[in-house]
C-alpha cells in the first residue's frame, strides 16, 4: 500500500492545489523528497476560503443537517474558526459571545458541570485499570495454597503449579493486548463510545465478582481471561471519549491524566488489600473481588454522559451531536465553533482515509512508512517501560511486603 498523498499533492483532493515549494535547499533533497517531517504543518481549512464565504458555507452545513435555526450561530462560530485569535475585531459577535470567548480565553480550564462530570468519569475509568492490577497481589498470598499449587510454607509443589500461579496473573495483561485492544473498533463502531465504556464496566464489574467465587485455578484463569479482554477494550476508549469532548486547549493534559488515575487506583487496590487482609481464609476473595467498586461506579456513571459529538457526527446524526457538544462547552457560540470546525478537520480525513476499512487501516500501521516507524517507536517504549521499574514486579508482588 502506498504512502498517505502529502497535503498540496495532486492526489490530496485539495481544490486549492499549490505545489510545494521548499523555502531554503536543505528542506528537500535532490529527488525533491522533504528531509525534515517535523516540518510538517496542518493548515486551518476554514484559511483557504473568504470571510463571506466560510459564512455561507457554514450557514449551509446547518441548514443541511436540520440545525436551521442556528443558521446564524453557525455562520458566526465559522468565522471565529478561521480566526480564533481575532474574534474581539469581529463586530458579527455580540457583547455576551464576545464575553464568553474572552472568558474562555483567558480562564483555559473553565468549562460547565456536564464535561467535568464526564472527565470524572474518565479517570474512574483510567482507575479501574490500576485496581483491577493489584487485586492479585494480595490474593497471591492465598489463593496458591486454596488450588493445591503451593504447600503451607508457600512452597510450590512443582514447576508445572508455578507456571500456572504465573499464567494466572499474567493473563490480564495477554488478552487486554491481543483481544481486547483489536475489538475496540468494532465496539465503537456499532455501540458508540458510551456504549462500549458500558459494555466493558459490566465485563469489568462481573469477573471480579466471578473471580471471588472461584472454586480452581482453572475457574479463576478464565475469568481473569475476560477480564482483560474489558480492560483492553475500556483502555482504548476512555482516553479516546476524554478527548473527544475536552476543548482543544486542555485536551493534551486531561488524556495525559490517565496515568496519573491509573497509579491512583493502584493505590486503592493496595488500600483495600490492606483492608480485608485479616479476614480469614476469605481474604483473596474480598481483594480480588473488591475490583468491582470502580467499575461498577463507571457503568452507572456512564449513562448520564453526552455522547461523544464526534462519533455522532461520524455516523450522521450531526443535530444530535450538536445537542451533545451544547451540553460540553460553556456558550454556544464556543459549541458552534468547536463543532463546525470539528466537522471541516473530519471532512479533511475522509479525502485522505478515502473509505478505507478496518482492516485496511489496520495494515496501514504496518504498510505506511510514517505510521509505521510511529508504531515501532511507540511499541518499543512501551516494552521497555514494562521491563523496568515497579512495572517490572507488579503483578508478582508479594501483598507481604507492604503489610
């Protein structure tokens, strides 16, 4: 497969066509190929057309998609698009929208109930993640000896028993990579962002409960199996729903939040590890079930979120989605430009993705030279940071060692 057409490429589908010309010689070599990608730059589309015109434009988009009587939102929000640092010269605004844009301006992390109530809900899910980590490393004191795989010295009675000990804590991390992170589009695709964080919290909420009434090894492995087909699926969502309905300005830093929510739950795994330690032989049961709480949380949670505007716009139904983006964002005029714009960048990606499936944007990881080496770079640090630090022991801790 062919490397993605440059932007100014005859094959772009750029109307506005202008061929690249390099601004000193050692932007390209001499089979005229750029040297530096980092160079690259995304234009702002709304630039390529007149104030007149993005208006019209515009103003047609929600004419088009049953959202007329905001017609004239529309046509203003476009022209604050195109030019998002010059709104105070815009006199189309009025004194509250000109208020609201400079509030927002000057105030990066203002934002109403209903986004900060969803990213609250994100980062219960980022915590999910580190809970459902630790659960084993407290049961791991236990559960050994309940199968018949450890004697009362903590001794395992063959290598055969501790192979299994480690396959059972290991499993989590094997089907969230190789299940549960390849079902995540089609999920998507036909439940929705919301949809899919539902369906993997009750996944996420079951097999804890399930993996507290384990009576063998081979009961607990199974639900430990699915568990991580839940967590690689809610993996690749949540971050994706967070920044789908974060404001551009803030949107780096709240998906970056993740980690920071992940350790969190981590933290409250180990807290309830501690907690439910002395209660008797029942002890793994309570710590690898108590899993469920932020899950459970989450699927609840989940139904009082707006849908993502985007997934919305992506499968047409642009007036719902608009209604979705109203309920995220302060004013509606920074609804309306955030939204319109959202649709011009998404109308830019379909000339370039060119209908390609799932499939083919699968191999495109593999086949596009600049994905490719991204997806090598990103795989390799990932790796490496498995192999260093407290991600190296954590699911072979011993709950002793903090206890």
């Amino acid at each position: 497969m062919n490397d993605l057409p440059e932007k100014g490429s005859p094959d772009s589908h750029d109307e506005n066509f202008k061929p690249f010309e390099p601004k000193s010689p050692e932007l390209a070599d001499p089979g005229g190929r750029r040297k530096s990608v980092a160079l690259n730059i995304v234009e702002n589309p709304l630039k390529r057309y007149s104030r007149e015109q993005t208006v019209i434009d515009a103003q047609a988009f929600a004419e088009k998609h049953d959202m007329a009587e905001h017609a004239a939102l529309f046509g203003r929000a476009a022209l604050v698009a195109r030019e998002p640092t010059n709104f105070g010269a815009m006199g189309e605004l009025d004194e509250g929208e000109q208020r609201a844009l400079t509030y927002e301006r000057d105030h990066k992390w203002h934002g109403p109930f209903m986004l900060w109530y969803s990213i609250s809900l994100c980062a219960v899910g980022a915590a999910t993640q580190g809970w459902d980590q630790t659960g084993s490393n407290g049961a791991n004191l236990s559960f050994p000896r309940e199968f018949g795989l450890q004697d009362d010295q903590g001794n395992y009675y063959s290598g055969a028993d501790e192979w299994i000990d480690g396959s059972v804590n290991a499993i989590i991390f094997l089907t969230a990579g190789l299940i549960g992170a390849f079902i995540v589009d089609p999920l998507n695709k036909y439940f929705g962002r919301r949809g899919e964080i539902f369906i993997t919290a009750c996944i996420l909420t079951a097999t804890p409960i399930g993996s507290a009434f384990t009576q063998s090894w081979q009961g607990l492995f199974a639900a430990r199996f699915v568990l991580g087909i839940g967590i690689g699926a809610k993996n690749a969502t949540v971050p994706i729903y967070s920044a789908e309905m974060a404001p551009a300005r803030i949107r780096g830093a709240l998906v970056m939040f993740w980690q920071l929510w992940v350790v969190a739950g981590i933290f409250l795994g180990f807290c309830a590890n501690v907690i439910v330690k002395d209660t008797g032989d029942i002890s793994w049961r309570l710590q690898l079930g108590s899993a469920f709480i932020p899950s459970f949380i989450l699927g609840c949670g989940i139904f009082f979120c707006p849908e993502s505007p985007r997934w919305l716009m992506k499968h047409g139904k642009l007036a719902k989605g608009f209604r979705s983006m109203s309920r995220l964002r302060a004013h509606p005029i920074i609804a309306a430009r955030d939204y319109y714009y959202s649709h011009v960048i998404y109308e830019e990606e379909l000339k370039v993705a060119r209908g390609a499936g799932y499939f083919s944007r699968l191999w495109d990881c593999f086949a596009v030279p600049r994905i490719r080496r991204a997806n090598y770079g990103a795989s390799t640090v990932m790796i490496a940071q498995q192999m260093c630090g407290i991600n190296s022991k954590s699911p072979f801790l011993r709950a002793n060692i903090i206890f």
